[in-house]
C-alpha cells in the first residue's frame, strides 16, 4: 500500500465519515431526477436473526439513461430492486427511506395507487423468466395484460397489440406464437416475451433483474441490444441489475456497485473501470478477462460475502480487503466525493 495520511486523523475528519443525509446530498446531482432512492433500508426478520439485506442505499436515476447496478450474488441487489416496485414480501419489511418517481412518494402511495404505476410508468424483467410468466395462460394473454388493466383495452386489441409487441422484440412469426404457452417457448424466448410484456405501455423506467441470466451469449448479445435500442428509440430510463460487468461496460451510463447492503462506488461507467477507487471496485474489474490479451492473468476476490445477519464491525469489506488496516475494521465508511461526480466509500482516497 502508498503511504497515506494518518489514519487516525482520516477517521477522526467528519468530512470522511458523512452521514445518510449528506451521502445523499453528494449523490443528488440534480433537481429533478426520474427516480431518487435516499436512504432505504431493507430487513428480513428470520428464525436465524435480522438479515439485513438493504443498509441504507442511495441512488438516482435521470430520465433516458441507462444505470448499472452491480455486485456479487446476496449483496441486496435484487431485494433493492424489488423494493422500487414495492414488492417485497413477507419477512421483509422496508423500515425507513424514500423512493421517489417523477417527484412522488412511492413509499406513501395507497396499495390502488402503487398498481396504477407498476406495469406502466415503470415495469420490471423479472430474473426467471420461467417462473415470472403463468403457465397457464397463453402468452400473448400475459404480454396484452398491462394492456387491459392501464389502458383498457379489449381482448382482441390487447392480442393484436401483443402480436405486435412481440414482432418488436424479435420473437418469430409471432402471429402463430400468440397463443403459444410458456412451455413452448425456450429460455431466450421467454425472456423476450417478458420484455414484450414490459415494454407495452412504453414505461419511463425499465428495471431489468439479471435480464440475460442463463442466456446463451448470443441471446444475451440480442436482449442487450433490444434494451439499448428501446432506450434510445422511446427515450426510456433502465436500471440494469447484474452481476456482469462487461455487460454493465457495454451499456451502461452510470454504475452503482453494491456490497453488502451497499451502495460501495457510484459513478459514471468509464470512471468506474479506468479510474476504480473502492478496493471491492478494483478486484471486481480485476476478474474481467481481456479478450485482447492472453496475458492477463485474473485475481479472484478472496473470501465470501459476509453473512449479513452478522456483518464485521467497521468497514464490510474489510475481512476481504488486502489494503485493510485496523482503522477499518472500527471506522464504518460512507460515500464521498473523490473525483467529479464519482463517490467511494472507502476510507482512503485512491488505496492502490
């Protein structure tokens, strides 16, 4: 490790040590973004403890642009995602924070008023497709469904909308495949109804979880670009939850990494790849292979993500981190400013 400043002085600083408010204050950016998350804190109450699965994440997410979450499985990328929609189940509970869309309260809105915007100002591709979609109705039936329910349509406009909804997406002779079933359809297929699905009344924000998960390369290479595409053509803002960042590279605007309930590094994505500033950042990037170069030997991050019923004390990171000193294992670090519009939460600047 480059010699530092001393550590003490650095976790003494309450300008490294900001709070939830002011976190969010570096964050926000902007006055009036499509979706802000401030704060949001998400437990499960289990036989085995409290889990919790959301310590305190905050993002925002601007009308048109494409934002990468990213972080390893069981970081809480899933449960965040699940909780802009409000739909988190049983034992979890949302105990504190804010999630606003086009200035409103999400979190305040009645059971009547959340349904109203689930499926039409924001839609969501579920991570299995197979399970996301009901066996037991046709699947131009569940593609023309937000049809009916937002906008009223008829039966039969909602089929023809659905046909016309799945030509967009790619999905061959889709006036045969209509009234095709679930089963019919293979993985990459499925995927796409979905997305036909939550593309059809033309959403301001797409959440897309693990969109390409189990997807051959091909497939995937096709669903990024029909994502990209859509973006574009309707102007449609897309939070892209995986675990991929190439993916993330391909696509994305800005990207979020998440460790342990944890919004870790934020930033735009080419800062996040050529200028990481979280230790958790840079081995992530590390494990990317260079399709250039045969040379590049990768570094797996070593250990496992902590149990987060019993997380470490100080820094969640630290147990993994080969920069870690004793300050961090006391020193619990939130997000600060290190470049323009890039935040780590580390307790060094640039830890190299």
């Amino acid at each position: 490790m480059n010699e530092h400043a001393d550590a003490t002085s650095v976790s003494n600083d309450a300008s490294n040590e900001p709070t939830d408010e002011t976190e969010w204050e570096l964050i926000r950016q902007h006055e009036e973004p499509l979706l802000s998350v401030e704060n949001l804190h998400v437990r499960f109450d289990t036989e085995e403890g409290a889990v919790q699965a959301v310590d305190g994440v905050s993002l925002e997410i601007q009308a048109g642009e494409i934002v990468g979450l990213v972080g390893e499985s069981g970081c809480g990328k899933s449960v965040t995602s699940l909780s802009l929609m409000d739909l988190v189940e049983s034992p979890g509970t949302i105990q504190e924070g804010s999630i606003q869309f086009k200035g409103d309260e999400l979190l305040e809105m009645s059971d009547e008023e959340i349904r109203s915007v689930r499926g039409d100002e924001i839609s969501m591709v579920f991570q299995e497709p197979s399970s996301a979609l009901n066996p037991v109705f046709d699947v131009g039936w569940q593609v023309g469904e937000p049809l009916r329910v937002h906008r009223g349509l008829s039966e039969s406009a909602s089929r023809q909308r659905a046909v016309e909804l799945m030509t967009r997406v790619g999905i061959p002779s889709p006036e045969e495949r209509v009234d095709d079933y679930p089963h019919q359809f293979s993985g990459g297929m499925k995927q796409r109804a979905m997305i036909s699905m939550a593309l059809a009344n033309e959403p301001d924000l797409l959440i897309a979880d693990e969109p390409t998960t189990a997807l051959d390369v091909t497939i995937e290479a096709q669903i990024l670009d029909l994502i990209e595409e859509l973006n574009e053509e309707i102007g449609m803002a897309v939070l892209l939850i995986t675990h991929d960042l190439g993916v993330v590279a391909e696509i994305c605007d800005r990207v979020a990494v998440m460790y342990a309930g944890r919004i870790v590094e934020y930033g735009d994505v080419e800062d996040i790849f050529l200028d990481p500033r979280h230790p958790y950042t840079k081995g992530l990037v590390s494990c990317v292979p260079d399709p250039t170069t045969s040379e590049k030997d990768l570094k797996p991050i070593e250990g496992q993500v902590p149990d987060l019923a019993n997380t470490p004390d100080g820094c969640n990171f630290a147990p993994r981190c080969p920069y870690a000193t004793k300050e961090c294992t006391v020193d619990d670090p939130r997000l600060r400013d290190v470049a323009d519009d890039h935040f780590s939460a580390c307790l060094w600047e640039d830890p190299q």
